[in-house]
C-alpha cells in the first residue's frame, strides 16, 4: 500500500472518529422533542450558529493545509 492510500485511510477514519463523536456531543447538548405522532425529533438549527460551526471546520482545514507549507 503506497503512501498516499494509508495517509487517506488515516484520514477518513480520523474524519468519521471525530463525526461521531461531534454527533455524540450534540445529542448530549439538544433536547430531543416529540412530534405529534410520538416521533423523536431534534429543534432546527439557528443559520447563525450553522455558519459559524461552518466557518470554524474551514478554518481548521485551512491550518490543516497549512500544515505542510514550511
């Protein structure tokens, strides 16, 4: 297995590690409401804080990137 495929690997079970564990966190966070026919549902999410967890993932990416740049 050459370089490349082990660095994507790494990577995209890092990315889903660390996808759960957000989802986790915000279960943990977020009252779960019932809807009418007693089905679980979660509130909608504010745009505001939509585009600023956003904006903080493109941010950490960008110093990702950054990373190799020396």
């Amino acid at each position: 297995m050459n370089l490349r495929t082990r660095v994507m690997i790494i990577g995209g079970v890092v990315g889903a590690l660390l996808g759960v564990s957000a989802a986790y966190l915000y279960l943990r966070s977020t009252p779960v409401e019932l809807d009418e026919d007693g089905r679980e549902q979660l509130p909608a999410v504010q745009t505001g804080k939509a585009l600023t967890a956003g904006l903080g993932v493109l941010t950490v990416l960008k110093q990702i990137t950054g990373l190799g740049q020396s």
